[in-house]
C-alpha cells in the first residue's frame, strides 16, 4: 500500500468523484489531505493542475483505514505544490460555553507544539481546524462546500 507524501487520493460522493493530495503525516493525526472542492464525472487524466489549486479545506485522515474499507483509493502521486509543504498552522479549543454556545479558548499548533491564543481574529477562523475526520464527515464536508472560515465555531 502506498500512502506517502503526493499521494493522489480518490473520493467517491454524491456529487461525483472528488479528490485529495495527501500533503504531510504527523506522528499523532496520521494523514494530512489537501481536499480539493471541483468534483468529477470522470476521472481525470491528469492531477497536476488540481492539486496546484487551492484545497477547499484540510484535514486530517484515516486514510489506511479507508483504503482497507475500499472507501477510498489511491490513484499515483503528484508533487507538493511548493506553497503547501509546509506544515500548516492549525486552530483548536479547549471547550464551547453552553450557555452561549462560543468556543474557546483557542489554541494553535503547528505540528509539533502547541499554545493558547485565547480569542481569535475573523483571519484566524480561516486557518485550518485540528481534528481527524471521519470518512462520513469528510464526504459531508466536500458535499456542502464546507470551509474552516465557515465553521460555526
């Protein structure tokens, strides 16, 4: 099984076939994937200018576990683009206050530490969240066009 750096992954929704480049993998979350929002009829010939393109969102992925499920597959590699290999600052919270259903207080990481920020800006709320999805969620997420800069958090 191959699932290194490049990796040029196939996701299969109700929208029609989508696609990830795995960018990173991290001791602690797995698979890094760059989620790409333009869906497919049919497989392209080629993935060089997707994955040139801006991601609709990042994530993180159990992506042995989806290939042994046949939920996903790997279709060959293409490089990193140069902008995105470096590892990504990622956003966190500690909790969300029930009452008024805020999250907070925010945290960053940036693949190997981590540290409180408190509050965040409108620009901070379009960095990436840390988290591992779900196959379901992720298919959720590229269906709706989710964003992290539309995450109700």
């Amino acid at each position: 099984m191959k699932s290194e750096i490049g990796a040029i992954i196939e996701i299969p929704t109700s929208k029609g076939l989508a696609y990830a480049q795995v960018s990173h993998v991290n001791a602690d979350f797995g698979h890094l994937l760059r989620v790409f929002q333009e869906t497919f009829t049919e497989r392209p010939l080629s993935f060089r200018e997707l994955v040139n393109s801006s991601p609709q969102f990042l994530c993180f992925y159990p992506l042995r576990a989806g290939l042994r499920a046949n939920l996903v597959s790997i279709l060959g590699t293409e490089d990193v683009p140069e902008f995105a290999k470096k590892f990504p600052l990622f956003r966190d919270y500690t909790g969300v206050d029930l009452k008024t259903g805020k999250a907070g207080p925010w945290w960053f990481w940036d693949g190997e530490q981590e540290w409180m920020v408190g509050e965040i800006t409108a620009a901070q709320r379009e960095m990436p969240m840390r988290s591992i999805l779900s196959h379901t969620l992720m298919v959720e997420r590229i269906e709706s066009g989710w964003t992290a800069k539309l995450d109700p958090l």
